[in-house]
C-alpha cells in the first residue's frame, strides 16, 4: 500500500501559498490572520478526510477517525505556525503526512483497531507568543491554561494570547485528557542541509 505523493506535494505547497513571501519562505505568525487561513484549510481537509475534528481550549486541533475497539489511539501531527521567513515543509509536512496516511487508509477500505488522531499544536515557534510549544505544553499539564491566557505578544500589537486565539474563532472546548493516546508520531524535515547535501533518506521511530 502506497501513499499518493503527488496528492501530499500538492497540499504542502497549497498550505505554503499562506503566508507566502518572496524568497519561497512561509512567516504564518501564531494566532494571525495567516495561521487562522492555514486551520480553516486544514479543518476543511480534515472533514473532507471523514475525520470528527475537535478544538480544546488552547486551539490545539484533532481530526479523529475512530479505531473498531477503543484502545487509546495512535496521534501523528505537528503544528501550522512558523518563524519568520520559516520553511515550505517545517511543521506542515508533519501534519499533512498524517493526513495522507488517513486518506490512503480511507482509499483502501482499512479500519484500524486503534483511532488514528491527527493534531495540530497551537505556537509551537514562539514568535509572537513566549514560550514556544504552548500548546503541547498545556495539553500535556506541563502549563497552566490560564497563564498562557494573560500572555501578551511581543509583536508591538499589544494583544493577550486568549483574545487573539478568540479573535481567529479557535478557543476551544473539548476537554484536556478527552483523548486515549498509546503513542505519537511526528514526520519532520531535517533543520538543516547535511541529509540532503548527501543524499541520505532516514526515519527515526
């Protein structure tokens, strides 16, 4: 069973298009106009994939499509948000390969026994928003929810974190814990050149 590579490709680059800036990079800041454009995209797919998407209060995502005995499930993603002047692939490719895993899966008529939960994490850069990773970071019980609600962005605007995430429609209501998860797996790009300068494929599991 093969996934479909063009169709993958083809959603990275639509996703690069948000955010898009003239060198070929992506700046889609946490909580901007540009992050909320890149989850309603998602979101969209998301539907279309057949998965029931949940929002929590952080503005974490998870699209689920739900396994035939209700072990705890197996969570892949990553997150939307960039740096400024970030990579095509950075955090995207994370998210989108997941989704490629559900679709083929759809497309060949397979129901796993464990849910397969796609997520996508809110500031995992920590650009406008410090720290970075707040979202997994809530999620996980490591943050609580409330002080990142008071954190105000140090892009000049002045904003708190819970008015932006309101102001862009993903403050959430599905419960922290909501999800039986046994493992996760991310799919992410090498920060840096050396695998392809020598041409080298690995994955790390």
């Amino acid at each position: 069973m093969n996934i479909n590579r063009h169709r993958l490709k083809t959603g990275v680059f639509e996703l690069g298009k948000i955010g898009a800036i003239k060198n070929g990079g992506v700046t889609r800041l946490a909580l901007s106009d540009e992050d909320k454009a890149a989850r309603d995209l998602l979101k969209k797919w998301m539907i279309n994939a057949g998965l029931e998407v949940k929002v929590d209060q952080i503005g974490n995502m998870f699209g689920i499509r739900k396994g035939t005995n209700g072990t705890p499930g197996i969570m892949t993603g990553s997150h939307l948000d960039t740096v400024g002047e970030g990579g095509l692939y950075d955090g995207s490719l994370g998210g989108l390969a997941g989704l490629e895993l559900i679709e083929t899966l759809n497309e060949n008529g397979i129901e796993t026994e464990k849910s397969v939960i796609l997520a996508n994490f809110t500031n995992e850069e920590g650009v406008r928003f410090i720290p970075d990773m707040m979202g997994s970071l809530v999620y996980s019980g490591q943050m609580e929810l409330e002080k990142v609600y008071k954190v105000i962005s140090i892009d000049g605007t002045n904003t708190s974190f819970e008015s932006e995430l309101d102001r862009i429609g993903y403050k959430g209501y599905f419960p922290f814990g909501s999800l039986s998860v046994s493992a996760f797996i991310e799919v992410h790009i090498e920060q840096g050149s050396v695998l392809e300068i020598e041409n080298l494929d690995i994955g790390i599991v």
